[in-house]
C-alpha cells in the first residue's frame, strides 16, 4: 500500500478545521501542551498499565467468554469512580464519565483473544487454554493486541479524569466483546448501547499493528472491508458413483457454483472497486463410488462500498440458485449467517485528527491516508457505531514494532510478525502510550474547552 507522509503546515490553526468541521470547541485546545500533559500523567500510572497488560496478556479469553476480562476492567474503572454497568451483550461493559453539558464521545476498546497457541517467548506468554464447543482443547493468545488495546482504554480513561478541567459533555467507555467474530459490536448495540446510555456524537476507537512503534496512521473514507458470511447448501439426489443419471449430483452443482460465481467479480461488479468472494469451505460426500445428497460450501465475502457489498450478496444468491435449476435440484438454503460493513473515517473529521495529532506528536509520526487510496482488506465491526455516518467516527492505526526489533528481524531475514501470528508482539510501552495520546487527543479535539 502506497503510503502519505501527512505534512501539515502547523501555523493552519485548529479554528480554521472548526470552521470546516462545525466544531468549534477544539479550536480552544493547544495539542502540545496537551500531549505533555498526557504523557505525565501516563507516566504516572505506567507501572499500573503496564500490570494491567501483562495480567490481561496472561489470561486471554474468546468471543462472549470474556468474563474475566471484563471484571478487571469493570473493577479498573470503578476503582477510579466511573459510573460501570456490565452485561451489556453478553460480556461487554459500559463507563460512563460525565463531565457537564457538551458532546458525547464513544471510545471503544476490545476485549476479545484467539483460540491459537502464542509463540512469542515473552516471560508474560499466554499458556491458558479453552474447550470448545466441538469438545476439543485450544490455547488462546491474544495475537491481536486487544490486550494493549484495553490497556490505552483505561489509561485514556485516567487521562481524561485527571484532564477534567479541559473538556466538556460526556465519554462512554464501551468494552466490546467478540470483535474476532465481528458480532460483539452488533449484540452491544441489540442491547441497547445508544438507548440505555447517552447516545454518541463521535466515536473513536484504534488497533495496534506492525508499523513502527509510536507511529499513527488515519486512512480517509473506507478503511477496513465489509464482511460478510453466506453458507450455501446445495440439495441433490443420492446414487451409486456408477449411476449418475439417477442422481441429482450436489458436489456437480458445487463444483459449478464455485467457478460461477467468480462472474459476479469479474462480470458484475465495477472493475475499479474492491470485492472478493472466496468459498473457503466445500464439504460434500463420503465414498469415491457414492454421489451424496447434499453439498456445503461456506463463502466469504469483501468489500467496501455498500452497492458493491450489495451486488455480490445478489450475485452469491442468484448464483447458486441458477445453478441448482440448470441441474433440476430443489433451490438451495443460501444463509447470510452474520457480516459488518466497513469502517468508514469521515473526511474531514479524520483530517482534522490528523492535523492535531501532527501538531501534538510530530510530522514524523502521523500519517494521513488520502480517500482514494485503497483501506485494508481486514474487517472491523467498529463500523456499526457509526450508523451509516450518523454518528461521525475515526478509527485510528498505531505501530507497535520498536526498532530495535525491526532491526534484529531484518538482520535475521524474518518478516515483522503482524496481527494473528504467533510470534505477534508489539512493544508494549511506546504502543499502550500512543494509544493514550491519540484516543485522549481526539476526545479533546472534539469536547476540548
Ligand atoms: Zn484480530
Ligand atoms: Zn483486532
């Protein structure tokens, strides 16, 4: 991916991005003397963050299994007099700061791990394991980083306590469970994130990946893919292998479906915007010399723009059913078992962000990624917070690879490891401190007084 060095000019003071953005209260805000304001106070509370990391680190949980995690948090955030409700869906939990009349900014943090074996060395490393519910034993690892995530989430927290005096309106504290599954976001919001709590004017919410260490990237427009899973049964006719004509042949219909529905690519959607289908799952008979009955194809599908997302919905659907016709089959069970759309940064909100956090921590650690240029083809479900841009949103990218590490990869011809590996381990005291400057930032750009 082509990447901007975002260079702005820092005598563009912040009231003129007011007056593009209709957000006036930023403009009263001196990022600097902010950041110096927030690295102190993260310095204060570093070997408490940094026993929080290594104590969530060490005991990772799943999708909607994170009880643990979610206690921790909730008794962190009691302890520092936030108002908490827990059980928001499932397992995520709710803080609420409120500090006057103003705006209402949402910051969201994760809480979910992996269901794989961490690899790392790190004195800390995960060794916990789970029974799944297909009865079988894994280890889980938190080889995102939602660990540091929700380290800078209670330190953001702590940021804006001890910074009270320079913002207004309200922060809600969202601990989102089930990110992995892209469906912790959705059963939050089913559970009455925006009635039961005050409803959100801004979101914000950041991921640590393999960029260098101390380093913040805001891509434009869309950021992250939709996602969507669709199951596809195709319903034939069971015979002996040597008597086709008395079968109806699902793994026939499968094996067409799959290259098929490739057109929808290449024939249907427009050529200059991004989507992908892929089956990634084919499941069908049991014997070379018997034709089954049924065949079981598992999709994925990507994309950004929502007709785009659209259309290879449409195109999946009209596929397999054309398929099942051309072969005399009933018409198949097509399932749109779960999906998010993409995570959609606001123009000219995410260029303001940019212009403050280059002011705040240097030109040479912000990075602003211009709308035409491609996002990533990894899916979010912060997306769902913004309700198709109602709520205006920024989701942030933070570098966790020190150089020091970077080096020693490089010297050794390995690959910096990046989210989902094993060997995935950001550098925890330059990322959990970045996150807290960015996320305390962008509460401050929009409710600073
Ligand atoms: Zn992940
Ligand atoms: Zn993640």
């Amino acid at each position: 991916m082509k990447r901007f060095s975002f260079c702005s000019a820092l005598s563009l003071s912040l009231a003129l991005a007011s007056v593009v953005t209709g957000t006036p209260a930023q403009a009263k805000v001196d990022p600097s003397v902010m950041r110096s304001a927030i690295d102190t106070q993260v310095m204060r509370d570093w070997p408490e963050l940094e026993a929080l990391y290594k104590d969530l680190h060490s005991h990772p949980e799943t999708a909607f299994r994170e009880t643990r995690t979610a206690g921790v948090l909730a008794a962190r955030l009691k302890a520092m007099g936030v108002e908490v409700t827990e059980g928001v869906g499932k397992t995520g939990l709710v803080g609420i700061i409120r500090n006057g009349a103003g705006p209402t900014v949402l910051i969201r943090t994760e809480l979910d791990a992996l269901p794989m074996e961490e690899k790392t060395g790190l004195p800390y490393a995960s060794r916990a394991q789970q029974t799944n519910a297909d009865g079988k034993t894994s280890f889980v690892d938190h080889a995102c980083g939602h660990d540091i995530h929700m380290a800078w989430w209670i330190g953001t927290a702590k940021a804006l306590l001890a910074m009270k005096g320079r913002w207004h309106g309200t922060v809600i504290l969202v601990g989102q469970p089930a990110e992995e599954v892209v469906s912790g976001a959705k059963a939050m919001l089913d559970d009455g994130l925006y009635t039961r709590f005050p409803k959100p004017d801004f979101a914000f919410s950041a991921h640590i990946g393999p960029s260098p260490a101390g380093e913040v990237t805001i891509k434009q427009g869309f950021t992250t893919s939709a996602s969507d899973a669709v199951n596809v049964t195709f319903h034939g006719q069971g015979a002996h292998g040597s008597m086709p004509d008395k079968s109806i042949d699902p793994v026939v219909m499968g094996a067409r479906f799959v290259s098929d529905v490739q057109t929808v690519i290449s024939r249907q959607k427009d050529p200059m915007k991004f989507g992908v289908i892929t089956v990634g799952a084919f499941h069908a008979g049991t014997a070379a010399n018997i034709i089954p009955d049924t065949a079981e194809l598992g999709l994925t599908l990507r994309s950004y723009d929502p007709a785009v997302r659209e259309t290879l919905l449409k195109g999946v659907k009209t596929t397999a059913d054309a398929v099942a016709m051309m072969s005399g089959a009933p018409a198949p069970d097509v399932v749109h078992s779960h999906g998010t759309g993409s995570v959609n940064n606001e123009p000219a909100l995410s260029a303001q962000a940019a212009t403050m956090l280059t002011m705040a921590l240097g030109k040479n650690r912000v990075i602003l990624i211009p709308a035409s240029e491609p996002g990533w083809t990894a899916s979010e479900d912060f997306s769902e917070y913004a309700e198709g841009g109602k709520v205006r949103s920024v989701y942030f990218s933070i570098g966790g690879t020190s150089p020091e590490v970077a080096a020693r990869l490089k010297a050794e011809g390995k690959p910096v490891p990046v989210n989902h590996s094993p060997f995935f381990a950001p550098d925890p005291e330059v990322s959990i401190k970045t996150g807290v400057e960015t996320l305390t930032l962008a509460t401050l750009m929009v409710a600073g007084k």
